[in-house]
C-alpha cells in the first residue's frame, strides 16, 4: 500500500503537467490531480515525488489500494509506517502508544484505543520532520482512503506548518472529488490530460509497439496511456496469432487488458447511465433526443453524470460522443445478445434515418430473412452513392448473413460487393473478411479475382505482404485479359510503392495496358498509360507528358480503380512539379468535391496532400497547414497508412507551423513507411527530416539524413529532381559541414540534368547552394551576384518560399565578407516575405541578429570562419574536448583537429584560451 518513492521517467506527455502540479504546491501547499483510470496520474505523482527527494525534502507516500477503504484507519497505519523511527522519540508516551498500537493492529477493533493521542501524534510528528527539511506528502488513489484515516488526516494538515505540502491524485469517479475535503477548499485541481496522437505514438514507440497504429489507437483509446498500450498490445498479439503484421486498418481487440482497462473506466457510471451508454454504443450518430425517444426518459441527466467521470461528451445540440472508441465496443461486448437485440430494436423505431432503421433492424434478429437482406442491400446502395463506402460494405456483409441458404447466388453477389465497397473505403478489416466468405463459397475465377483485388485495394501502402494474394489473383484470372489487367496494375503499383522499382513498375503497366486493350476495359487502359507515364516521368524520359496526354485523350468514365490513379490527377501532380501552380490548384479544386462523392479515403487524402504542397509552394502556409490537418483527421478517421500523412504534416509545419512539431511528425512518418516497406514515402519524410535539421542548424546530421534520400532516389533509379527536391538542401548541408567540394560535385550533374528537362525552379534552387559553395571557396563577389539572380528568378516562378530561403542565404554571405548594411537589409526582405506567407518559423530565422551585428554577437573577426568552424570554434571555446565536439558535430577526431588549425590560422590564435578571447563579444 505504500508506495516507495525513486527516480522514474515520466510517462510522455505529461512534462508541462508535472510543472503544473509544481506551480499549484509552491503557490498554495497543496495540489489535487484528478483524471480517469490509466490517465498516468501514479506516474505523475512518482515524478514530483522524485523531483522533491532530490531537493532533499522529506517524502511520504500512500498509495491505498480497493480494500483498503473498508479498513478503518488502514492508511494512516501504513503512513506512520513509514515515517522514520527518529521521528517518533519526541512524542509523549500516549501518543507513542498511539502510534504503536495502530501500527501492530491496524484491523483489530477501535474500541479502547486513544483518538485524540493518535490525531495528536500525526501532528506532531508531520511537525518534527517539517522542523528538519520541508515535508511532500503524496497520496495515490487517495479516493480508496477510509474514512477514518481522511478525518485524521484532514485534522491534523489543519495543524500543520507550511512546510508540509500536499499532492493528493485520485481517479475522476463523476462525483465530488475525494480529495478537496482533506485538502481544504479552493485547493487547485489539476487535471491530467488525454494524450494527443503525437504523444501516443510516441508511447508505442518507447514500447515497441507500431507506430502505424497510433492514429488508430489514439482514436479508440481517446488519449488514455493505460487503455492505449493495452489495446496496442491486443493488436500485436492478435497479429502474431495471425503470423502477420498488424494491419493500420484492422480493427481493434478489446479484449484481455484492454477491456478490464475500458471496464474500469466504465465503472465510473452509475448503472441506470450504462443502459443509456449502452443504447449510446449502438447507435451511429447518438443523440440525447434519440435516446429519449429508444425508451431512456432519462436520458440528460444519466449522461451528464457519464460526462463527469469522462466517459462522453455531449454538445450543446445534444450530440454524444464517446471520448474514447474502445468504450462502446466494450459496452456491447459486455451486454447479452438479448440485452443487444432489444436495443437494436428500440433504435429501429427511433432513428429518423431510413438506411440506419433498416441497419437496426438486421442487428436485432439473426435469422435469415429474404425481404430484410433486400432491404439492406437496398440500403447500401443508398451509401454507395452518398460516398459511404464503408456502411456500405457493413450492410453487404449483414445482407449476405441474412440471406437465406437457398440463394447462394445472390449471397455470394452481396459479398463480392461489400467486398469492393471495402476495398474503396480503405477496410482491410472488412475486405478480408468479405473474401474469406468468397473463397470459403463456390464463387466463379471472376469473382474471386474481384474480392482478391479488394483486399490488395483496402492495404493502402502496405502491398509488400500481400505476394500471396497476388499470386492466386493472376492464377484466378488466367484466361480472361480483362481481368489480367485490373492484377498486372496492381503489381505496377508495388513494384513502385514497396519495392521502389519504376523500371518493373513501367513494365508490368505496359503488360497492363496491352491486356486491357486486348479485353475492351479502357478505363484499365488509361489506368495503365498513367502508370506508364508517372514511371517515366521518374526516370527522366522525355516521352512521359506523350503518354500522359494519350491517357488523357480516352474516355474518362467514373473511375473504378480511384482518382489517385488516374491520367486526371497525373496531369495536376505533373502540373506542380513543374512549378505551374495556379494550374495544379485550380484542377484540384475541380477534384475535391468528385473524390468527396466516391467514397474513397484515399483519393480524398491524395487530393489534400496535393493542395497542401500547391499551397505550401505557393506561400500560403495558413491555407496548407489547414488542408494537412484534414488529411491528418481522416486517415486516422478512415484508417489510412499513416506514413504519407505523417509526411503531409511535417512538411506543413516546417514552413507554417513548428521546426519541433515538424521533426516529430517526420520521425513518425519514417517509422510508419518503414514498417510497411513504403519505400516512396519514406524518402519524402526523410526529406523533411533533413530540411529541419538544415534549417534548424544541425548540418551534420542533415547531410547523414539527405544521404539516406539519395540512396533511397538512386535505388530507386529516380532521374528527374523535380520530384522530390532534395539535391539543393543536401549540397547546402554539405557546404554548412565544411565540405563545399563535395556539394560542388553534387550539383553539377543534377543541375545539367535539370536544365535537359526544363526544370527551372530545381535548376534555381541548385543555383542558391552553387552560390554558397562559392562563397565557401572564397568567391564571395560572384555568391552575392549569383543569389541576388536566384532571387528574382524565385519571384518570377513564383515561389516566395523559396525567394525568402534565398535571401536568408545572401545574408549569410554579406556577413562573411562583414558587409553589415546588405546583411540586414536582406534579412529584413526574408522576413518580409516569410510574414507574407504566414511562415513562422523562418520568420523567426530571419530575424536572428548576424554575427557582428549588437550586443551578444560575435566579435567581428569571426566572420572569417565559415558556419562548420563557427559552430566547432563556438564548442571549444566553451570547453568542449576535441572527442566531445566530434561527437556533438558528428565528426571524426582527425576531422575537428584539422578544423580547429584552419581556424587558429584564421583567427591567429594559437591556444583555446586565446581563441575564447578572439570571439569574445564586445
């Protein structure tokens, strides 16, 4: 019961809440922390605890446990049980008695023993240790003390110095806190957050779990540490059980730990609540109106008491939302399948939507019935056409459970359906359960292709483990060329996707098109020349937009296979890697509204991503940073791979938001593609990784994350660099790691291959690092020309981004050479220009004070050092060894010694001593 105090990591996320808790303890001696079970409060309260022993404070813990507030007095035993024996001597014999005798008998009766020598001795002996060095006390789960030992304690915290401080957590059970009576009134109550999805994915990280599921995870677990890893452990094992990777879409296990978690946090209700949270679970969109009308008079006030033990919120249109996922699946799993049926059957009556009456109505019998399984047929064609795909494939699986066994040809049609529907609607989940009914039926080579390619279609980007099912589609569909096509394009995309192959992926797109031609499907034709025509763009061939345009010029019926993979969306992709934005955008917003109606997660996602990148470049970074976020909410809302928007996020914060938030969502972002083998999208998140860390001054580990980019585009035989621009920012890394030889060697063939193309704005951006490498090798009159060039040819494609890195550049150069007055004025143009386009963090960038420039700047004859040996003369001259800066600067010894000689040539300094003193500030 008593918990022993230590120094233990806190749990993620909780830094700025633990600073809280200090806050409220140094200003009012007292501090309540409240939250629900697993929101991380005994990791909380172990960290101030820890924090205070080491400020050599006197910390006693209690940490009651269920039982134990049917024991009178049980925790104040335990509390005296652990205070030192020195700090009982002074006390008077009855008070000593006192103690003693709670001590040995904490459960024998009460009768006999001296209460008031007992309140008086905690009195004192809180007094003695207080007398000594400050006092925290620290009560876990202080909502299991007994009644008894809340009345002692409260007495005697009256009687107290101010030198014995208070934490007491406790878990929200949606009445009055515990807390606050022993504490005394107006104490300060901190409540522990749910994590964000960022700080989920983190926690499964540190844990080993998949990073990919965090979106998932934070969604079903509504924020909770405890219920997040339960339910990510449940996916992994399920997994194992599997002998396969947890899917991103799978659904979750709430089951095991998990559901004994989600229990617990439900037991914060009353029961009459959990019949209304129940009918809740069940229904689609739940309102108190409609709870009302299913038979729950009582409705608002039963989920008002549900909302204060945080387990709904509800709007003030009557809206009730679970705050976490798991929950209603734990409802239903926990309710009998009478007590499911009738309030199925309630809802039916209730609901005023056509499509979910009839959905209630199948969840409330499970018999087959021929008329019902039209009904519900009828009804997912209904969601197939508001764009509901995945109510869709729902209700086709229920149509096919109630069908009855003398229609098997109508059975098995229904689950071919559903099993498209899920395909569309990115559910892996239920694609593959939808297919297993195929394959476990009589089902024709057709139809089993068409549930085999549902599944591929529902995998997202994770098509690397899916050979199997590849393989047994193309022997399916041997025989009949359109059905040879619509596999042959599925392998085009792995090929390129997961295996980084744009010469197979070309290939096997050509195979594609032929079979589609010979089979009369021309949609799967242009399918096929689209894929053609983006390999070729990859690869650098000229005669990529000639094919584009082929694909282009035959008939666009509704896409089958989605936008993302049409000649439609190629041309905007096309548009914007070559810097015709306007064009890009304006065709976008033609596109957004269309993928809306199909129904499909994916294409809606591919669509946002592109906006987002159109607008980013076009230096509108409120606008981008608003389109990432929608692409963020409906991955984790459809289930998407998370790795591409991840990616969308990184790249949206590092120019409109936060170089921090930024670097987070890169990291995750390459976790994710490297779990599902996504070698496209893990080259990108590198690449926004690299640019932070170029942006944020950390040139070495910059050049080791572009390097990874290069190797990743070289195995992958990327030829054209306007694709993915990381050329520029890697010859600029190297330039800012002293090695301006290296960079001119880099961007010499790129750039020779840039203007081949055509590609005007990589060309430019070559031309910014070519301008810094020359500054670099001593050319500073011919940097300064060059990047004033580069800048107006920025202004001229329109890309003020890019202008305002520019300038930056020019400042640095001006400031080499100590030319102050070029220096700010370039500055202030970046900033200008970055303000304009909403881009915080550069701001920030561009207002840093130049080296020379005021108080607190380096003395001018620094400017001679390039930024690598600024930074390395900076670490040593603070004390830095020569192995520490290399490890800091992530250099070999030999390169920092040969650094530091360069540098004392420069400074004429020839000791650590004297070189402090050359960059001492004037």
């Amino acid at each position: 019961m008593v918990a022993a105090t230590g120094h233990a990591d806190t749990s993620v996320g909780h830094g700025e809440l633990i600073k809280a808790v200090d806050r409220a303890l140094a200003a009012h001696g007292r501090a309540l922390l409240t939250g629900p079970a697993g929101a991380g409060k005994t990791e909380v309260v172990r960290a101030v605890a820890a924090a205070a022993e080491s400020r050599r404070e006197s910390v006693l813990c209690l940490a009651p446990e269920a039982a134990d507030q049917w024991i009178p007095e049980a925790s104040a035993a335990a509390l005296l049980a652990s205070v030192p024996a020195a700090a009982l001597e002074q006390l008077s014999g009855p008070q000593r008695t006192a103690i003693a005798l709670l001590r040995r008998e904490a459960d024998a009766p009460r009768a006999g023993r001296d209460h008031v020598a007992l309140r008086l001795a905690v009195v004192e002996v809180l007094r003695t240790l207080a007398a000594r060095q400050p006092v925290l006390l620290v009560i876990d789960n202080a909502q299991w003390l007994d009644a008894e030992s809340t009345d002692l304690l409260r007495f005697a915290l009256r009687l107290t110095p101010p030198r014995v401080r208070v934490l007491a957590a406790e878990r929200v059970q949606g009445g009055a806190p515990v807390g606050e009576p022993l504490c005394g009134p107006g104490v300060p109550a901190v409540r522990v957050p749910p994590l964000g999805a960022d700080e989920v994915a983190e926690l499964l990280l540190r844990h080993g779990l998949p990073a990919r599921l965090a979106g998932r995870i934070h969604q079903a677990s509504g924020g909770n540490p405890r219920l997040a890893l339960a339910l990510g452990h449940s996916l992994a094992e399920a997994a194992e059980a599997r002998d396969c990777n947890a899917h991103h879409a799978d659904p979750l296990p709430v089951s095991g730990q998990a559901r004994e978690v989600a229990r617990r946090l439900l037991a914060g209700a009353p029961a009459q609540a959990r019949r209304t949270l129940l009918l809740a679970a069940l229904a689609s969109r739940p309102t108190i109106s409609l709870l009302r009308r299913a038979g729950r008079p009582d409705a608002e006030a039963e989920l008002a008491e549900a909302e204060r033990a945080a387990l709904v919120r509800v709007g003030e249109d009557g809206t009730v939302e679970f705050t976490a996922g798991a929950l209603p699946t734990a409802l239903a799993a926990d309710a009998g399948w009478p007590e499911r049926a009738a309030g199925h059957a309630a809802l039916a009556a209730a609901v005023d939507d056509p499509v979910q009456a009839v959905r209630h109505r199948a969840l409330a019998v499970d018999t087959p019935d021929q008329r019902l399984a039209a009904e519900i047929t009828e009804a997912a064609a209904v969601c197939r056409s508001r764009g509901q795909r995945a109510l869709a494939a729902e209700l086709g699986l229920l149509a096919a459970e109630r069908t009855p066994s003398s229609l098997a040809d109508e059975e098995l049609a229904r689950l071919v359906t559903a099993a498209e529907d899920a395909g569309w609607a990115g559910r892996a989940d239920l694609a593959r359960r939808a297919t297993r009914a195929v394959l476990a039926r009589d089902a024709s080579p057709a139809d089993r292709v068409r549930a085999r390619l549902a599944v591929i279609d529902a995998a997202g980007q994770a098509l690397g483990a899916l050979d199997e099912t590849f393989a047994y589609a193309m022997d399916d569909a041997a025989g009949d060329p359109a059905l040879q096509a619509a596999v042959q394009l599925r392998v085009a995309w792995k090929h390129n996707l997961s295996d980084g192959d744009p010469v197979r992926s070309r290939d096997a797109a050509a195979e594609a098109g032929t079979l589609a031609a010979l089979g009369g499907d021309q949609t799967a034709e242009a399918m096929a020349l689209t894929v053609r025509a983006r390999m070729g763009r990859i690869l650098g061939d000229a005669g990529a937009e000639e094919i584009l345009a082929e694909a282009l010029a035959l008939p666009a019926p509704a896409v089958p296979l989605g936008m993302r993979n049409a000649p439609q969306y190629l041309a905007v992709r096309h548009a914007l890697f070559d810097d015709r934005l306007d064009d890009a955008r304006r065709q976008l917003m033609v596109l957004l509204p269309a993928v809306q109606r199909t129904g499909s997660a994916e294409d809606v996602f591919e669509v946002l991503r592109s906006l987002t990148e159109v607008e980013l470049r076009s230096g509108r970074c409120e606008s981008a940073s608003a389109h990432a976020r929608r692409a963020l909410e409906l991955t984790i809302e459809a289930g998407l791979s998370p790795g591409p928007a991840w990616y969308v996020a990184a790249t949206a914060e590092t120019m409109g938001g936060s170089f921090a938030r930024a670097e987070g969502y890169a990291r995750r972002g390459i976790q994710a593609s490297q779990e599902e083998q996504d070698q496209v999208f893990l080259s990108r998140s590198l690449h926004a990784l690299g640019l932070v860390e170029l942006a944020t001054g950390e040139a070495a580990k910059a050049v080791a994350t572009l390097r990874r980019v290069a190797e990743l585009e070289a195995a992958q035989q990327v030829v054209d660099p306007s694709i993915l621009r990381w050329h520029g920012e890697l010859a600029e890394a190297l330039i800012a790691a002293d090695a301006p030889g290296e960079a001119a060697e880099l961007i010499g063939p790129v750039r020779a291959v840039a203007l081949g193309l055509g590609r005007t704005g990589v060309v430019a951006a070559l031309d910014r690092a070519g301008a810094l490498c020359l500054s670099a090798q001593g050319d500073a009159d011919a940097a300064v020309r060059l990047l004033e060039d580069t800048a107006e040819r920025f202004e001229t494609l329109r890309l003020p981004l890019e202008r305002g890195r520019t300038l930056l550049a020019l400042a640095r150069v001006e400031r080499r050479r100590r030319r102050r007055a070029p220096a700010r004025a370039a500055l202030r143009a970046a900033a200008e220009v970055f303000e304009r386009a909403g881009a915080g963090p550069w701001v920030e960038l561009a207002r840093e004070p130049a080296p020379g420039d005021g108080a607190g700047a380096l003395a001018p004859a620094a400017a001679a050092l390039t930024d690598a040996e600024t930074r390395l003369a900076l670490l040593v001259s603070q004390g830095a060894s020569n192995q520490e800066a290399a490890a800091k600067l992530f250099l070999s010894v030999k390169t920092v010694e040969a650094r530091l000689t360069r540098i004392y040539q420069k400074l004429d300094v020839r000791s650590r001593a004297q070189l402090a003193t050359a960059l001492r500030t004037r």
